[in-house]
C-alpha cells in the first residue's frame, strides 16, 4: 500500500496528526506540505493506494493553500481520499465543503473527521488543551483504522459562492492584519522562517509582510519575544502563545521549501 498526505499546519496539530495517522495505516506513508506546491500550476500524483489531506479548520473552511492544492492535483487512478481536519471544536461543515471544492476538481472523497485540538485562534484552558493533545493519538488510530478497512463516510458536499481558493484567500486578511511591535522584536527573524507562505522578508531586522498570508498565525505564536500581534477587534492579543509540544520551529520552516 501507498499512501500520500498533503498536510498544512502552522502551530503543529496537524502536523501530529498527520504522523500518527502515518503510523497507524497499512503500507508506506508519505507526508508532503500542501505550501511546498504553491508555485505549481499542475501537480502530478504517481500512482498511491490512498490519497489524505490533513490541515486546521480556518472559519469553517480548509486553508486557502489546500484549495489550491487540490485543485492542481492530477491523480492517476482513483486512490481512496480521506480529509482530516484539526480544529478547535467549532469545525462545522468545513470537510462537507471540502469534499465539494474536490469534487468540482474531479476527486471523490471517502472518510472525513475532525479532530479536536487545542485551539491557535481562539484561546482554549490548559487542562483542556492537554486532554486533547493525549486523545489525539487515539483518534487518529480509530481514524487510520477506518480508512485501512475503506470505511466510506457519509459526505454532504456542501457548496457556497464563496468556498472557493479566492473567498477563504480574501476572507481573513480583511479582519486580521499581523504586525510586528519594533520596541518588542529581538530581529531573530524565526517568523519569517516558519511563516510556511514564505510571505514575510525581515527588512531592516524586522518582519514585513507580504500578499500571500493564509491567517495561520505562526508568526505570531512562534514569535519568542511576543512581538508579533494581530490587529483585530475579534482577536485578544493577551491569549497565550501555543505550539504543540512534539513539534519543533525547524518542522514548521520545513513546509516553505518549494520544489
Ligand atoms: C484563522 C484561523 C481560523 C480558525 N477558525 C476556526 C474555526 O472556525 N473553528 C475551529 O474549531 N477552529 C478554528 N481555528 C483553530 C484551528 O483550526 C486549530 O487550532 C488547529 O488545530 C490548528 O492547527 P495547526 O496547529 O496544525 O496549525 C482557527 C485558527 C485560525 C488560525
């Protein structure tokens, strides 16, 4: 068996995730950045067994970098799919409206699940936050063990005008704005290492961004001096910074090489 996963992540949840369901499938796992196909206009599969996507819930939809993946993927055959989505509890229709954008890109899905972990945007307490990172092995082994069986899932697909790559891409940049506080920043330049768009450049020693932010908010949990901030009246800025705890800055920078 062959498996391929397309993962996004940006504080580390589904990036565990997507190891322990690697773990746990039958046959040969391969784990592969959606942010490493940015620049391709056509993306290639070889042949594969099973075919994953794994990434956060942003706002009930799928990071705009999956959309965009998925929709350059050229598949030979016809792989079992499953889509697995992190989030913090409120993931709503975001894989039924997933398996609809893969849908109009000619791929079937077959198994989706949430999986519940700490959150990045919203702030979740920390006896919760260590409760779920335990669970998450469990779940991915139930999950694993589904997708090795073929078990299909019963996958709404639903649509709407804007769950498309542009709507999610124009859709968070309009209420968070990221921005760097210069009497704060140590000019270490590690937000635009894990930044996985590549969207920041360190002017001066200190970050400038780009076009491309997909909101994943690694800049500014990975930031070691705070000094990064979004300006939001939704978002609170005293929330406590997170990454999961298995999984290193250098793991999250390694989703920006680009082939
Ligand atoms: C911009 C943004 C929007 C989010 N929206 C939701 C949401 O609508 N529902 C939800 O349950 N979690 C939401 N989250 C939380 C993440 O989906 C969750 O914490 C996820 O596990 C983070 O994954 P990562 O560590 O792989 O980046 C959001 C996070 C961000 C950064």
């Amino acid at each position: 068996m062959k498996n391929i996963i397309y993962y996004f992540t940006a504080t580390g949840n589904s990036l565990v995730c997507a190891k322990n369901l690697a773990k746990y499938l039958d046959g040969e796992t391969e784990l592969r950045a959606a942010a490493n196909y940015l620049e391709a206009e056509e993306i290639t599969v070889e042949p594969c067994d099973t075919l994953g996507f794994v990434f956060p819930v942003y706002g009930e939809r799928a990071p705009w970098p999956v959309y965009h993946l998925a929709a350059r993927l050229k598949l030979s055959g016809q792989p079992y799919v499953f889509g697995i989505a992190t989030c913090n509890d409120r993931g709503g229709s975001c894989l039924d409206f997933f398996a609809s954008w893969l849908k109009k890109h000619g791929i079937e899905m077959n198994y989706t699940r949430k999986i519940t972990m700490p959150g990045n945007c919203m702030a979740t307490n920390e006896a919760e936050n260590a409760e779920r990172i335990a669970d998450c092995d469990m779940f991915c082994h139930r999950s694993a063990d589904n997708i090795n069986s073929r078990f299909q899932s019963t996958v709404e697909g639903f649509d709407a005008p804007e769950n498309t790559e542009e709507g999610q891409r124009e859709r968070f940049p309009k209420i968070f704005v990221f921005k760097s506080d210069p009497d704060k920043c140590v000019s270490c330049g590690l937000c635009a290492q894990v930044c996985p768009m590549k969207n920041i450049t360190m002017t001066d020693g200190h970050p400038v961004y780009g076009s491309t932010c997909a909101s994943c908010m690694a800049c500014f949990h990975w930031c070691p001096a705070e000094a990064v901030y979004i300006d939001s009246k939704f978002f609170n800025n005293g929330r406590s910074r997170y990454h999961h705890p298995d999984v290193s800055a250098d793991e999250i920078a390694a989703q920006q090489k680009r082939f």
